[in-house]
C-alpha cells in the first residue's frame, strides 16, 4: 500500500518539479533617502546636501558613468528655487565588477551610495524657506538581470534665516 502511495505521488509530483517555471525576479527595494549638513541656512552662504541610496546585498545599480553604452547611468539632479544655487554633484567612486551578462568589467555603486552637492542661498533671498527636488534615475541589476530603470524623487526642505 505505502509503495503504491509512493509511486502516485512521484507519478504527479516529479513532472511538477521538471516543468515548473522560476518566478520572475522584482527589481530590489532601494532606500533613497536625502538630507542637508545644516538645520538653518544662512543668506548669503552654502550648505552640503546629501542623497544616499542603499541596495541591499546581492545588487548593484550602474554608476554615473557606465563603460558600456547599452548600461543606464545612475543620474541625480537638483531642482531648486529661483536665486538658489545648486553645485555638481560629487557621485562615489565606483566599483568595477566582473558580472556575467558582460566580457567586460561593469562599474557599479553597491551598498550605501551617498552623493553630495552643495546649495548655496543669496544674501538677497526673500523666503523662509525652500523645497528642493531631487531626481534620483537608476536602474539596479544583480549578476545574471538588469531591472527597468527607476526615477526617484526626495524633497528637502532648506530653512533660510
């Protein structure tokens, strides 16, 4: 009795097994996350900025300057208000990976990525207060996929006095 039980259940399980489909990878939850050096900026000064980005382990999202051209660099741009002055944004150094989609080395951000930039307010500023807006374009992969790229949005808010 029990090796008939068996021999059924291998009958119905085993070709499940051989034609089951692997579930499609998602693309990996990134913590974006920004902040400024300063509670209070003061006219007629600069602060530092941050945004930072965690990919957890197992992932990588392209560098800002990718060395294969079919790659989507990772892109962070700052809008801010009129009289505002944003600087470049200073991106980490990257890593160079082999992985195995390329014959050739990738560079990537792995980890916590912090980017910096500097935003300085006019001694003529007339607010209280500013929002900046920062666009965050990526496109994470693991060692086998890249996922559809992603724009993230941070807003920060500069207290002027």
């Amino acid at each position: 009795m029990r090796r008939l039980i068996l021999i059924t259940l291998s009958a119905v399980l085993l070709p499940a097994t051989f034609f089951a489909k692997l579930a499609p990878q998602s693309a990996p939850n990134i913590v974006v996350n920004g902040a400024l050096s300063q509670a209070k900026a003061k006219r007629g000064h600069t602060t530092q900025g941050t945004i930072s980005l965690d990919v957890p382990r197992g992932y990588h999202v392209n560098s800002n300057r990718p060395l294969e051209k079919f790659l989507i660099a990772t892109q962070l741009q700052i809008e801010a208000p009129k009289g505002v002055r944003v600087g470049p944004v200073i991106y980490p150094r990257p890593w160079l990976r082999s992985l195995k989609f390329s014959k050739t080395k990738v560079s990537v951000f792995e980890g916590r990525v912090t980017m910096r930039f500097s935003v300085t307010v006019p001694a003529n500023f007339s607010g209280n207060s500013a929002e900046l807006k920062a666009r965050l374009r990526l496109q994470s992969c693991n060692d086998d996929t890249c996922f559809s790229p992603q724009t993230r949005e941070v807003k920060l808010w500069l207290n002027v006095e």
